[in-house]
C-alpha cells in the first residue's frame, strides 16, 4: 500500500534526521538546539520520500537511501532556516512554529542553516554506495544547492519581487528555486538505484513536471490558506509584491496547469514500467495538498 510506504519512511526519515543531528545538550548548545528546531519540527519530508520512492522502486534497499534521504532534507531545512531570515523572507513562522530567528536570534540562524549545509555533504559522504555513485551524488546535491539551482532561483526571486516579468521567466526562476533541489532527490534515488539512462530520463521528466506543480500548488495556498492551516504566514506573496502563477495566469488557470501536470507525471512513471504506485502518490499529493 504506497501510504504505508510512505508514513514508514517519513519515521525513517524523521529517525535518521534525529540520529545525524547534534546532541542539544551538548557545547555549544544553543546552536544545537537551533539546528534541531529548524528541522525536527513536523515538515512534509517530500524530498527524503522522493529518495526513498525512487530507490525502491528501481531495486535498492532502504537503508541503503538513509544517507541521502537524511541529507537533501537537510539541505532543505538550511534553506528555509536562512529564507525566514530578515534579510530575505522575513517570516516569523514556520511549520507552526517560531522560525529560527525568533525562537533564538538571527545570528544563531544563519549559524544553524550554515552547520545544516555542511551537515548535510558530511552524512552523504558517509552514504553506503560505492565511490563512484557517492561522488555522483556529492555532485548532484551542490549542483541543486548552489548557484544553477537553489540558491541561483532565490536571487532570482529577490531580483523579480515587485517587477513584472513573463511566464517563461516565472517556470525557470522556480525550476531552480524549487525544482532542482525536489530533481536532485529523484536523481539521488536513481543513483542509488542504479538507473539506466532511459530510466533517469523518465525520472528526470516526472521530476520537473512535479517541481513545478509544488510550486503552482504553494502560489495557490498563499491565496487560498490561512496561518493555521498552512503553518506559515499566509498573503506573504501579495504583500512582498512576489511574482506568483496565480498573479501571472489566474487561479483558474493555475489549477488547470496542475491537471496537466499530473498527467505528464503519469506519463512519465507509466513509461517505467514498474511498480511506481508510491510515486503516483506522492503527484497527487504535491497537487491535492492543503499546507
């Protein structure tokens, strides 16, 4: 059954991330207990299920996915501890509670998403594969993080907020922004699970196709959501004049989009021919989610 698939491996994820983390009692504490708030506290662990999905799906063992599960999340983690900052989002709340800066300051936060970072290369370094498929992987979680993915996606951002641009403009900024650390989890799997070159294709289509859709889908719940239900600060893109789908397209349009990208998501993981139900699951889900 793919949902008990996945509620185990979110518990093997939530396990590995509590393991790998620092002791909070141990010195210096309170950057301890800032790097665990920023990351043991209730988030969806899609990118860690992605590895997971993918891994099994094409043959790998569980535990053999932990290192890398554990340390895309990680990645993750870091970037959301350092986009709450001030300087960049300004947000006070995060999965429901206080974001990391204001549960302790903003210096111990930008401390805490640079010591999740390194924390992250350091627990993939250890992963179980082979040398080769380790550096492989190495390679794929900076790409994803640095300038041509995550980080490059978030000065676009910043460089976009209350400018007009084109559609085209909006799809790259996210396929970096949110795409390619979502893309890097998949190719992690694939990785693992020794993926032939047709295979990483398909995968790599159901990649982008699902990184876009998150994103549509989070654009919708700031207009849509509330505080409560959503665990952040709702309205925040309206208000930072942020270029979002539904502003460029309309919320109509905008749900339509996601149908179709549902469908080339199905396309996609049918072409794999094999058992990919976790994985159909987990579209639906970035599609249907309400926070």
């Amino acid at each position: 059954m793919p949902a008990r698939d996945l509620a185990r491996w979110r518990a093997r994820a939530e396990a590995s991330l509590a393991q790998i983390l620092p002791d909070p009692t141990a010195s210096p504490r309170r950057l301890h207990a800032a790097m665990r708030h920023g990351v043991l506290n209730g988030g969806k662990r899609m990118r860690p299920l992605l590895v997971y999905a993918i891994g099994t799906t094409l043959g790998a063992r569980e535990d053999s996915l932990d290192a890398a599960a554990a340390a895309v999340e990680l990645v993750h983690c870091y970037s959301l501890v350092h986009d709450d900052l001030p300087a960049m989002d300004d947000d006070d709340l995060r999965r429901g509670q206080p974001t990391v800066h204001v549960a302790f300051d903003e210096a111990t936060a930008i401390l805490a998403g640079d010591a999740l970072q390194t924390l992250a290369f350091e627990t993939l370094a250890t992963a179980p594969q082979p040398p080769v498929q380790r550096i492989a992987m190495l390679a794929e979680l900076a790409r994803a993080s640095g300038v041509a993915g995550m980080c490059g996606g978030q000065a676009l951002d910043i460089d976009a907020t209350g400018a007009s641009i084109a559609l085209v403009e909006l799809e790259r900024l996210h396929a970096l922004k949110t795409g390619a650390l979502l893309r890097c989890a998949v190719r992690l799997g694939a990785l693992a699970g020794n993926a032939t070159p047709t295979q990483a294709a398909q995968l790599d289509q159901y990649a982008d196709a699902l990184g876009l859709a998150f994103q549509i889908r989070d654009d919708l719940l700031d207009i849509e959501g509330d505080a409560a239900t959503l665990g952040k600060t709702a309205g925040k893109d309206i208000a930072q004049a942020k270029a979002t789908f539904p502003s460029l397209l309309g919320v109509d349009a905008s749900r339509a989009r996601l149908q179709e990208l549902l469908a080339v998501m199905r396309q996609s993981l049918d072409a794999l021919e094999a058992d990919t139900s976790a994985l159909q699951a987990l579209a639906r889900q970035v599609v249907e989610r309400s926070h």
